[in-house]
C-alpha cells in the first residue's frame, strides 16, 4: 500500500523567493546518490514553467508561481525522490499515487524516469494549475 502523503491544511506555506540559490544549497546537502536526480527535476521543472519562486522547508524544495501558489514540492529520501503535484487531482490525467486533497505525485528512482513524457505534461499542468497558497 503506498504511503498517504498528508495534506497542507495544518502547515504554513514557506515564504517565496525568485532566488534559486536556496534549491542548490538544499541539493548539496542530500545523499549523493539522489543529487543528480534533483538537479534533473529542478532543471526540467525550470525549463518547463518560467518566472518561479523558490523555497527550502522542512528539508523539501519547493516552487511556485505568483497568482497560482506553490504548484510543485520535491522530497527526496533514502531511495528515491518523490514529485508532488499540489493541485494535481485538477490534472487532465493525475499522477497515480496520492488520496489527500488535491495533491497527487510520483516517485522517481532514476534519471531516465526524469525524461517520461508524463512527467514533462504534469509539470506542464503544473504551470497553469493552482497549487497551494
């Protein structure tokens, strides 16, 4: 059974910034192995969606759009690295895990997974989806 990600309703949003360094200083201090796989999600998502915010909360990164909220959250763990779509339930075909409120995501394990088709339309959506503000 895959794990229930809880909702945002009990958590403060983290403060914005169009500054990315706050990403790259995060991604330096995860596990070496899941550091290529972060800093391939961040450059798709980058290219994907253009004028984000950044944010670094509870050890996750974060990035947002002004109007729309934060519209993607990346938590990486032992093994992999989970892509949260926060309004991905309003998705035209959501991302398969997820069953609190409006946020769906995936889990990716490798750099190929970076490169799905799937993955390039959810952050495409993404984009254009209110996430949580």
């Amino acid at each position: 059974m895959p794990k229930v990600i809880k909702g945002n309703a009990g958590r403060k949003p983290p403060v914005p910034s169009a500054d990315h360094s706050d990403i790259e200083e995060w991604c330096r201090h995860l596990m070496p192995d899941l550091q290529p796989l972060v800093q391939g999600l961040d450059e798709l998502i980058r290219a994907t969606v253009p004028d984000l915010d950044y944010a670094v909360n509870r050890k996750r990164g974060y990035y947002g759009l002004r109007g729309l909220g934060w519209i993607i959250e990346i938590a990486a763990y032992d093994v992999s690295v989970n892509v949260l779509f926060l309004g991905g339930a309003d998705f035209e075909l959501p991302p398969p895990l997820g069953t609190t409120d409006r946020t769906r995501y995936i889990k990716v394990t490798s750099l190929e997974e970076t490169q799905t088709p799937e993955l390039q339309k959810w952050i495409e959506q993404a984009g254009r989806t209110p996430g949580w503000k």
